[in-house]
C-alpha cells in the first residue's frame, strides 16, 4: 500500500466535508468550508497552508476539542460527531496527546507535574505517573529541570515539556501546533526524530501543523490547506525538501505505511 493509496481499514483519521463557524450573523467566520483528509495509521502527516486558513480549526475538531457544525469525523474507530460530550473526554484522555502551540501548563505545578497529568487523569498511582513523566522529560531534553515550574523554563523548555505531556500516556495519535515555532534548529530536528519514531511506533499517527520548513523533511505526506478546505495531498515534493535544508528522514523510504 502506498501513502496516495490509503484502505479504510488503515484508516485513524478520516473527515468527510468538515464545517465550522465561529460568531453569527454579519459577524460571522467560516473557519472550515467542506475540509475532507484522511490519515493512515503510524503515519507522519504536516498540514501546511497560510495562517486562517483553518488549520488549528480542522486538529482541534479531530482531536475532539471543538465540535464541527457538519460533516463526518472519524478517529480511532471513534464517530466523534455522535460522542456525547463525556464520552468525548473519556476518548480524547486515553486515545489523543494534543501540543497546543500556547502550550497551555499549569503554573503552579511543576514540569514533572504537568506532564504527569494526563497519566494522573487515568488513574495511575502519583508515584508511578511522575516516574514516567521524569523518563519523558528526559527523553526531549529536561531530565535536570522536572522539578522548574513553568514560569522559569524558557519557550522552548515550556514547549519541550507540552510534547512530553502528549507523549507521556502513549496515545494512539498526536496532534502538534506547531511543535517548533519556539525551538531552534538543532532542537527542534531532535524533536521531530522523538515525535516521528512515536508516530511510527505500533502503529501511532501523527499530525503536525507547521509553517517550519526545516522539518518538512520528517513528513510521510503533507496536505496543504486554504480558505478552510484541504486543497492537495501528497509526498512532499522537491522544492520543500530543498527548503527543509536537511536529508529527508527515513520515514519518507517506501517502507512506510
């Protein structure tokens, strides 16, 4: 199977004529107009396209954190047009690790603590949930600031420990705001090989909206959106890869899903 070529049953995400608006009346903003995108499982997908254009809109809705106004949204096997909003945030705890591009910590709670929450939602012993949040934070580079709160970590140290936060209860799939923005490039390369070998790993999916050129290199495909539709969908093509300024990662070989 080809990445153009993707079986229902490989499907984790598939959206069918998504719409949302926001405001009413005279005021108000369609955000998506018809967006329709499918994403295989243990596939790295970026979506890419000018700021507006409903990017956010479309991985919060398939993240389950807003609701679309119409359409069909599939995700995990999940029809999440027809979740109750409970059923709803039970998925979106045990399935979805979401990157917010405003990271979205709690002040209070230190960088252990934040990325301990989602584990700490589900149920599992404090103890046992700041452990796995202390080897997350290792892994992208903190191990010597789990205990920093957030307002003493730099942008790039905040968005480090939102990533660990997504990535700390092994969701099925992971949805990134633009995970590099804060970060420079040395760091952010690293990252992309932690999100993508999580994306690759038993099957995970990943969706990354990004305007960073220098990772178009780690994607599978890439879908570019405008005027709140998916206009294109495919590999990434060799002007983007020029402009990533780096070799294309091993997830492009034709051994990917």
């Amino acid at each position: 199977m080809t990445l153009g070529s993707i079986s229902t049953a490989a499907r984790a995400v598939s959206c069918r004529g998504l719409t949302k608006s926001f405001g009413s009346g005279n005021v108000q903003a369609r955000a998506l107009q018809g967006a329709t995108l499918d994403v295989s499982a243990g596939e790295l997908l970026m979506l890419v396209g000018p700021s507006g254009c409903g990017k956010t809109t479309l991985i919060s809705i398939i993240a389950g954190v807003l609701d679309a106004d119409g359409g069909e949204c599939q995700v995990l096997g999940h029809d999440l047009m027809h979740l109750t909003p409970g059923q709803k945030t039970a998925f979106r705890s045990q399935s979805i690790g979401f990157v917010f591009q405003s990271y979205n910590l709690i002040p209070p709670l230190s960088a252990s603590d934040n990325v301990a929450l989602p584990l700490l939602i589900r149920g599992v012993p404090a103890r046992d949930a700041n452990a796995r949040a202390n080897d997350m934070l290792a892994k992208v580079g903190l191990a010597d600031r789990v205990a920093s709160l957030p307002g003493d970590l730099s942008g790039g140290q905040q968005q480090r420990v939102a990533i660990a936060r997504a990535l700390v209860h092994r969701p099925a799939l992971v949805v990134c705001d633009e995970p590099t923005s804060a970060l420079d490039h040395r760091t952010g390369h690293a990252l992309m090989e932690l999100l993508s070998d999580v994306a690759l790993a038993e099957g995970r999916s990943l969706i990354v909206v990004t305007h960073d050129a220098r990772i178009f290199g780690f994607a599978h495909r890439m879908a570019e959106m405008d005027d709140g539709r998916v206009v294109h969908v495919g590999r990434p093509n060799a002007e983007q890869l020029q402009a990533a300024a780096l070799t294309p990662h091993a997830a492009l070989k034709e051994a990917a899903p």
